[in-house]
C-alpha cells in the first residue's frame, strides 16, 4: 500500500450556543484555567515539568477540586507542561503574569479531544463536555473549512474571541504528488503591486493600502478624541484590517499556484527575511512599510503549491530589480522610478516589477546561467551603440 502524504491544516468553526449554552461555555474555560494555575503552581514549586510526572501529582485532587471529566484534567495538564517545554527558569508562555507563581488567563484556550468533543458534520452540530454535561451547539463554517473537517485528526482547541466561540480544529489533507517541472513562474512581491509574475500579471496593492491609511487615519483620530463611543468603536473596529488583507493574501496565492499547477510549472519567489532590518525608508514610508505582509503571503503560496503537488523555491533576490533580463546589465540606474525599467545599456525596458519576476524565475533553474540568452551576436540599443553579449 502506498502512503499517502498529507497536510495539517486548521479549520475554524463559529459556535452558536444559546445564552445557557454560552455561559456554560465560559464557566467550562475558567474551571478549566483555574486548574491549569493550580497544576501550574504545584510543577513551579516542585520543579517538576514531565507531563506524567506532573499528571501523578495532581490528578486526584485536581479532579476533586475543581469538578472536571478525567479527559479534561488530562488537557490541562498537557497544556501546562507545554507551556514549560520553552524554558523552565521563566513563567510560561500564555500566562497573565510572569510572578514566582505563574497564572493562567481566566478565558484563555482550552484543548478539548474526541473523547470529550465530537463531530456531528450532517447537522452543522458538535457535542462538547461543559461544566453543566454534554452539550450540543451548532457551528457555522465556510465550505471549505466543512471539507477540511472531514480529515478531523486530534485536539480541538474552543477559544473565545471578541464574545463569540470559535473552535479551531486540526485536520489532515491529502497533497497532491509533487510535479516534475523544467521551468518556474517567477513572483515578485512589493507595496504597490502585492505581487507581479513572470507572465506579467500584476495584483495591485492600491485597494489594501487605501484601507490601511484609512483606518491609520481613523484610529488616531479616535485614539485622540478619547471618549467612551470612540473606545466602543476602536474595539469593534480591531482587526478588521488584519483579516481583509489575508483574504486578499488568500485571493492571490490561490491565483498564482493555480496559474503555476496549469503550466506545469514550479513557483520561484524571493526570500525576504529580515529585510525591515536591512531597509531604511522615510518617515512618511515607516506604516506602510512595516505592515507589508509579504511573510503572510508567502505562507499562503508554499502550503497551497504542497496541497496541489507544485514545487517552490526560494532565490536571493539581490539585484533582481536591476539586472536587465535582455542584457544582464546591473545598475542602479536601470530602476527609472516604481513602475519602470529602462536599462542604461541595452535600451531594454519594461515594467520593473515583472523585469524582476523573469530575473526571479530564471534564479530557480538549475545551474542556470545569469546571463541573456538571445541567439545574436549584436544588439543594438537606442542609441545605436553595438554591445556583444556573453553567451
């Protein structure tokens, strides 16, 4: 039999409980971090962080004390002792407080597994363990969330977000084989335009970053006025930047590894990392620059090509935007201005942000040569100087 590589993916379900139901959602997350400071406090003293060493400790009275399924005493356990795994001289992550003794927040995530939840997908229904027994709430969920929960493997994590539960669940999903490709759809990612190809389509960032400077605008204004509706706004308002610039990160990847997967091509794009530290840009430029959310994208395209069997690879992306993809000229001067490339030597121009796509997609061939690859001897530039090229 041969295996079938999957993905971890995680969907995210909205729960609506009635007003009974919500309550003993809420009472279910502070019982269940309650014990975790407790158990918590017990593995800080004793300085003892092994999950069953800590699980002999407490168990009993955790279970006593605090009125929990066995399964759920289980869970909190874990997530204390993970909550060690990083460093065990400091408070853990995901603790209100770095004090002797640390303490868990009250509404914090609670892992619930298939013992103590399950998946009724026909009825849009789960049935969770709460403090007042079982219950059973319906969800709301995109389609696609409703596929991927059909690969349900391991914990469900129930978290409350803004007033509304959510439940964010691992799954796993099949990948497609990866593809044999000989060439590579080149993408360039920048501010004006999120993304650009080697094909010389381009997807503009002008409707993100009108958003951001609006709501920019917005939040200091209501950061200034101060009153109590300004605070009620600024708190409906958080995030709402957030998820619709990782819908459009969505939008785009699916586009890109789509047009890759029907070519029969592998994705090529920059490795970016740490570039806020090797930039400087103008005071006017610091918002805009560091909300640029090429990591987020980048994620989005690597584990949509892994689902669909389409290879990527990462290139240095030093001089992309100013080597000439005629002549291979390197220049500064090359880069007119955003959106134009003109090459000082050969006359070659285009738009700059595709001119750096090819570049990025010719890096991720194979010992491929940086260098033009015309079948002339000559070429003649604007000017009518003759340049020879190096084959």
């Amino acid at each position: 039999m041969w295996y079938t590589p999957c993905m971890k993916l995680t969907a995210k379900v909205k729960l609506q409980p009635t007003e009974a139901q919500a309550d003993s959602l809420k009472r279910t997350l502070e019982t269940g971090n309650a014990a975790c400071n407790y158990i918590s406090g017990v593995a800080w003293e004793t300085k003892t962080f092994g999950k069953f060493q800590v699980q002999k400790l407490v168990y009993e009275t955790v279970r006593k004390t605090f009125d929990l399924t066995a399964q759920l005493v289980i869970r909190c356990i874990a997530k204390v002792t993970d909550s060690y795994k990083l460093d065990k001289k400091t408070a853990p992550r995901g603790c209100a407080s770095v004090e002797a003794t640390p303490t868990f927040k009250p509404l914090g995530s609670i892992a619930f597994d298939s013992r103590i939840l399950s998946w009724k997908l026909d009825r849009n229904e789960v049935s969770i363990w709460t403090v007042d027994g079982r219950q059973k709430i319906g969800f709301l969920c995109h389609d696609r969330a409703k596929e991927i929960l059909l690969g349900v493997r391991g914990e469900s994590d129930l978290c409350l977000i803004d007033g509304a539960f959510y439940l964010f669940t691992s799954c796993e999903v099949k990948e497609e084989s990866p593809k044999d490709v000989d060439t590579f759809l080149g993408v360039d990612m920048g501010i004006k335009n999120i993304a650009s190809d080697s094909d010389g389509n381009q997807y503009t960032g002008q409707t993100v970053n009108a958003l951001r400077k609006r709501h920019a605008k917005l939040r200091s204004k209501l950061q200034s006025k101060g009153t109590q509706s300004a605070r009620r706004l600024l708190k409906k308002r958080k995030r709402k930047e957030q998820r619709f610039a990782k819908d459009v990160n969505h939008q785009i990847s699916k586009s890109i590894v789509l047009r890759a997967k029907d070519t029969d091509r592998g994705i090529a794009i920059e490795e970016l990392g740490g570039i806020r530290d090797r930039v400087t840009v103008r005071k006017a430029q610091r918002r805009q620059h560091h909300s640029w959310a090429f990591s987020d994208l980048r994620l989005k395209i690597e584990y949509k090509a892994k689902l669909h069997g389409v290879p990527v690879i990462s290139v240095d992306p030093r001089n992309t935007s100013r080597t000439c993809t005629a002549c291979g000229c390197v220049d500064k001067a090359n880069r007119k201005s955003q959106s134009v490339f003109l090459c000082v030597s050969c006359g070659y121009f285009a738009n700059a942000d595709t001119n750096a796509a090819v570049n990025i997609s010719r890096r991720a061939l194979v010992n491929a040569p940086n260098v033009p690859t015309l079948d002339v001897d000559f070429y003649t530039n604007v000017s009518g100087t003759s340049l020879r090229l190096q084959s």
